[in-house]
C-alpha cells in the first residue's frame, strides 16, 4: 500500500509507434478509470521490447511517443508514477534474483514463448524465454495489488503470483501477491484482429487491415472497419461463432459506452454496411481528441522528460526498498 491506498502497475511495451486499439482498450482505457482509486504506477517497458530485435532510434522514440499516448488518453501526471522501466535498473537486479526461483518447466509452458519464437526463429534469445520473470520483477517490486492487463497475459499474470508465492514460503513474506485485473470478455479482454477474427488485434498482423491503431487517421480507421471480415448472415447480434461480429459489437460498446446489448438493439433489422459504418465513426470520433492531445503532447518534449524524470525517481524509492528487503532474505552482504 502507498498511501492507504491500494497499488497497481501495469505497463506496454514500446515497439511500435503506435499502441494498437486492442492495447488500448484491454489495458490503457481501464487504467485512466483506475487512477483515483489506486496508487498506479505504469511503465514504458522498453527492456521487454529489445526482446524482439529494434531499431535503436525508432525505439528512442517509439518509447516517448508511448508515454505521450499514456498521458493523452487521460492518465495525469501528478495523480500516476510514469517511468521508463530501463531507468530503474532495480527490475534487471530482481529479474535475475527471480529467474533462480523460477523454473525451466514453468517458462516452456509460457504461450507467448512459443508464439514469438514461432514468429522470430532467427533470434530465439534468451530474454524472450525469461521475460515473464522480467514481467514478474516489474510487478513485485511496487508490491502491487492489482494489475490490470488483457487475457492474453493472464499467464504470466499467474506465474509472477506462483513466484511471489514460491519466494514467500521460502523466505517469510516478502512479496504482496498480485491479483490480474483483466476486463470480461465482451468489455475488451480480447480484441480481435478485423481480418482474422479468430486471433488477437496485433500490431504484428500480417495484413495492415488487420489491426487499428489509436494514432490512425479516421478515414483509416473507417476503411479498415468497413473491410473487417464477418459472416454471411446479416444479423447483428452477439453470438457464439459469430467472431467478426462479436468483435465489432465489444469494439462498439467499449467507445460508446452502450452495453452489448443495446449495441445490438440499435442495429436490429439494419445491414452490416451501416453497422460497420457506425462502429468506424464512433471509433475515430472516440480517438479524435486523444490524438490531439496527443500532437500537443509531443511538441512538449520538455514536459514529457519532466514526467519520466520525476517518474523514475519516484519508482527508484519504492524499488529500491523491495530490493534491499530480498538481498537481505536470499543471503548477500549489503
Ligand atoms: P503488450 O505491450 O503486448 O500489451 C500491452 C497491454 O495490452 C493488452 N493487449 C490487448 N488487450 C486486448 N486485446 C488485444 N488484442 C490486446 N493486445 C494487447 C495486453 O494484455 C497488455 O495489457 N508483457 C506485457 C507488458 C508488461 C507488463 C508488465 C504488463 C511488462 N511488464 C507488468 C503488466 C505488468 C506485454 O507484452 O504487453
């Protein structure tokens, strides 16, 4: 707890110059609600990116563009902790300290392990196998409570709770054990990709309609819902094996803030043009003034840098804390 109030970190990798709208809404749109109830602390995980190979300038600025998008979405300043995980050099310490209480079987069965090796398998390093300890040290250093992430986390989510579990009985309590706070399922848990909407909206999708991205233009974005695959019914309504529907209706209520099913009443007995049409405008008008904060954002440098600055000070304390506390548990002079 910091403050009485309870902790959640959460954090978005860096690689790419835009987060997705499935990062955003599974992740980013719950942490601006989250805010005022919780002490949050939220990173650019930029140590997680070079996972995958990066250009060293894209990444320099991909990483201040994410914490522009973190601010233009509604997180403030003076209400969060906002760092770039490499300035706090406490998560390499604690990852290693971790990775000696975590073991092999437990990182095969990690999905994301096999799917990124699938998709990169000229550079099947070992960062990528030992990232969900990485992802584990982020979230028990802050002795989080909650964090909130898609269901396709979910997984590392657990082992980081089995690792905290495991260091505790071990060694007396040491970790809070964090609990995943992760949307329902029509509320943004998984977006799907508009092209293949039997996998997840990725900014890695092989077709670039596939995945919609918050700093899109609106006529992109109405493009890429017009062209989203769906069936060949003409009824709008939230169904099993109705994927490219279903994903459009949770893409619809999430911006709109209508449930499902008045998602659906709305559109009964209209076609999917119109529907597609609709759940494109309210999309782009949804990003609309995201983005403009957004350009504002990034002609302030000065102010970005006194965010992350002031940020990783911040997060230094508390992480340094944690770390004292485990050298001191495992047995090192400090
Ligand atoms: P990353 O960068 O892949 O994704 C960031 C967040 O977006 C969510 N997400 C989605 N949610 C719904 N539908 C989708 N299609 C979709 N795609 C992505 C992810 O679940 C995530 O919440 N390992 C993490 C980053 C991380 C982290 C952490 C998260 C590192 N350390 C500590 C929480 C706590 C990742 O790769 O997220």
């Amino acid at each position: 707890m910091i403050n009485d109030k309870k902790v959640i970190f959460s954090g978005i990798q860096p690689s790419s110059d835009s987060v997705t709208l499935g990062n955003y809404l599974g992740a980013l749109k719950n942490w601006v609600t989250l805010q005022d109830e919780y002490s949050c602390i939220f990173s650019v995980v930029d140590m997680h990116a070079i996972t995958v190979r990066q250009e060293p300038a894209q990444l320099r600025k991909n990483t201040l563009s994410l914490l522009a998008q973190y601010i233009a979405c509604g997180l403030d300043a003076e209400k969060n902790i906002m760092f770039i995980q490499s300035h706090v050099p406490q998560h390499a310490e604690l990852s290693w300290i971790l990775n000696c209480f975590t073991q092999m079987g437990e990182l095969n069965r990690m999905t994301q392990f096999k799917d990124k090796s699938q998709k990169h398998p000229e550079n099947i390093n070992a960062g990528l196998y030992t990232y969900p300890v990485l992802m584990a040290a982020d979230i028990l250093l802050y002795q989080t409570d909650l964090v909130p992430v898609g269901a396709d986390q979910k997984q590392h989510l657990e082992l980081a709770r089995d690792i905290a579990h495991r260091f505790n009985t071990l060694y007396s309590d040491t970790f809070v054990v964090p609990d995943a706070y992760i949307p329902a399922k029509n509320a943004g848990a998984k977006i799907m990709s508009l092209q293949t909407p039997t996998a997840k909206m990725s900014k890695s999708d092989p077709n670039p309609n596939g995945c919609i991205f918050l700093l899109d233009k609106p006529e992109d974005i109405i493009r890429k819902v017009k062209r989203a695959v769906t069936d060949s019914e003409a009824e709008v309504c939230y169904r099993e094996g109705k994927d490219g529907i279903n994903n459009l209706l949770t893409i619809y209520s999430t911006v709109t803030g209508k449930s499902v099913d008045e998602a659906v009443a709305e559109f009964t007995g209209r076609g999917y043009g119109d529907f597609k049409l609709a759940v494109g405008e309210a999309v782009a008008e949804h990003l609309r003034p995201i983005q403009e904060r957004y350009d504002d954002l990034m002609k302030n440098k000065d102010y970005l840098e006194s965010v992350y600055k002031k940020g990783a000070e911040s997060a230094f304390s508390i992480a340094r804390r944690t770390v004292t506390k485990v050298k001191k548990k495992v047995g090192f002079i400090i």
